[in-house]
C-alpha cells in the first residue's frame, strides 16, 4: 500500500511501525535487521538486500506468503506448502485465510463471544439516532452496481413498515442519488442525509470506526459488503449477507463467489439456495431489473431461516480459529 495515511492511527499503533517501501532498494540504507517473522501479502517479492539479510541470521526467519482469501477448492492444496528459495537458505510457506476446512482461516478477536453476547442494539441504533420502528435494517458498503436500480424498486415497493438501508459515502452513492435524491428535489446524498422513497428509508451515515461498524453489521437483518474485509466481518455478524467480490478479468470474481456460495448455501433448500445464488449474480453482473428478475430480498420467512443458517456458519468459522493466531504457529523448516 502507497497511501500510508488512509490507514490512519490504529489503537494499537504503538505495537507496530510502517515504514516506505523504496523502488528501487536504495543502496544507502542502513543495514538491515529483519524481523523474525516476514509475512508477505499477496505474493509480494521481497527486496534481495532484505533477503539477503533474512538469510544471514544464525536462525532463518519464518517466511509467510499469505494469499487472498478464497473458497476455491485449489487453495486447500496449496495452503501449507513449502517452497525453499533458488539461491538462499530459505523456505518460503503459503498460506490462504479461508472460510472452508483446510484454510487458514480468519482474523478475529478472542473476545468476540462476549462481545456477541453482551451487545445491546437498541442501544447502539440509539447512539447512531436510528429509531426501532419494526422497519427491517439493511446496511449497504458495496462497489456500483445497476442491479442497485432493482434493490431500490423491491424497497420503495414493499408494504410498510419496508426497509431502511443505512450506507456510506461509497461508488454506490452516485447511482443512489440518481435513483432516490433527484426524484425527490434533491441534487445528492452526503452523510447526515435520510430520504424516503416509498416505504423505504435510505440513511447515508458517517464514515464509523471499525468497532461501531462490526455493531451496525450485528444489528441489522441484512448485509451487502464488498471485498474481504467488511466480507469476513459479516459473517462473524451472523447475519444474511450478500457478498459483492472486487470485479477481476475474464469474469475471475464470479468463480470465487460461486465457491463461496457453493459452501455458504449447504443445508438450505433448494429453491432457498437458489434464490441466494441469484441474488448475489444479479448484483456482481450488475444486471438491470430489465435484463434478469427484479432484485429480490428474502421474506420474512425465508430472513429468519437464512439467520439460523448465518449463525451456523458463524460457528463453524469461530471453531476453525483466529488467523494471526494460526500464522504464529508456522515454524522454520
């Protein structure tokens, strides 16, 4: 990452550094004394002074290539190995977070059992002035998407008491404007804004910290998140969610979705699971309510059953482990 800044001051900033990484590796650097432990994101190539530097200590480091998080069966029979570099007395070990038996699996706190428990939402909606009025909540931390055209026509449409949908100043909030501010006068949604559109409510919020938004996930009856991070803490919400991956070539993003789905939907119904399966291709194609159905949500019905599903999913997330817990155990060969 190169915008250092926007990963602001975390609470426990003083356990760590971030420093720049130059290209090229300046020569007048001062000599290096690498960590014990190198975890390389994503498959980044370390610099050869660092190499070099890892490979003269009296004990190797411990060298981590930790990968995206997929659900794709290919990352099971990767995830473990061991590849020992060409030239230096190194081995390098790959490692996958996942959601599914055989991966890493992912970061969460020890504490989020408790957390989970002792959590009162009225309370939380109350600090965010959100008022529980029997509408069903919605928070929506997506890419653009046209399949958002259907998603407003299926909420203004609804019977009352309908849905509020709580947001963020995101790609969507473009395409929202269009759809709910600029019919209703309005030329377009900053934070603070709250329109109604039918029986819908669309709520833009402030940008929250990462605590507060784990709480909005945990109180509302449906998630629509978007890459990996805000993915990986909806499912820790227990929660119905549908999963939006970061668009890649040749329609990569989809392959991943669908292994996803294909482990997220088991032990549903057919027609259930298939209901999930559309929802979610409707929006990651960005398919139109004039190219495929109109965006369907689930019925109340069908809500609480895929919250019962949601939870058991939970659980057996939780009982695969915490990630950085599982990266500590990884030994030199």
């Amino acid at each position: 990452m190169d915008q250092i800044p926007a990963l602001g001051q975390p609470d426990d900033a003083q356990h760590f550094a971030i420093h720049p990484w130059p290209e090229p590796w300046p020569d007048r650097f001062p000599a290096i004394t690498p960590a014990r432990r190198v975890i390389a994101l994503f498959g980044t190539r370390l610099p050869e002074p660092y190499l070099e530097a890892m490979a003269s200590q009296p004990i190797a480091p411990v060298w981590i290539n930790l990968e995206y998080l997929t659900a794709e069966a290919w990352a099971t029979g990767c995830h473990g190995l061991t590849s020992p570099h060409p030239r230096l007395p190194l081995s390098e070990h790959f490692y996958f977070p996942g959601v599914t038996p055989g991966t890493g699996g992912v970061i969460m706190e020890p504490d989020l059992s408790q957390e989970w428990t002792g959590f009162e939402r009225t309370a939380f909606l109350a600090k965010l002035g959100i008022p529980e009025d029997g509408r069903r909540l919605m928070s929506l931390f997506s890419y653009d998407s046209a399949a958002l055209d259907g998603l407003i026509d299926t909420c203004s449409a609804e019977r009352a008491p309908g849905w509020r949908i709580l947001t963020f100043v995101t790609p969507a909030l473009p395409r929202l404007a269009k759809r709910v501010a600029r019919p209703l006068g309005q030329a377009h949604l900053a934070p603070g804004t709250t329109l109604q559109l039918g029986s819908l409510e669309l709520r833009v919020l402030p940008w929250l910290t990462q605590n507060d938004y784990d709480r909005l996930l945990w109180s509302c009856d449906f998630n629509i998140v978007r890459g990996e991070d805000s993915f990986v803490r909806a499912q820790l919400a227990g929660r119905p969610l549908l999963w939006q991956p970061y668009v890649q070539a040749e329609g990569t993003h989809l392959v991943k979705l669908d292994a996803f789905l294909d482990h997220y939907t088991h032990g549903l119904t057919d027609a259930l699971a298939q209901s999930v399966y559309t929802r979610h291709h409707a929006f990651s194609r960005g398919e139109t309510p004039g190219q495929s159905p109109q965006l369907a949500l689930p019925s109340l019905e069908d809500l609480a059953t895929l919250t019962v599903q949601a939870l058991s999913w939970r659980k057996q997330i939780v009982a695969r482990g915490d990630l950085a817990e599982h990266l500590l155990k990884v030994r030199p060969d």
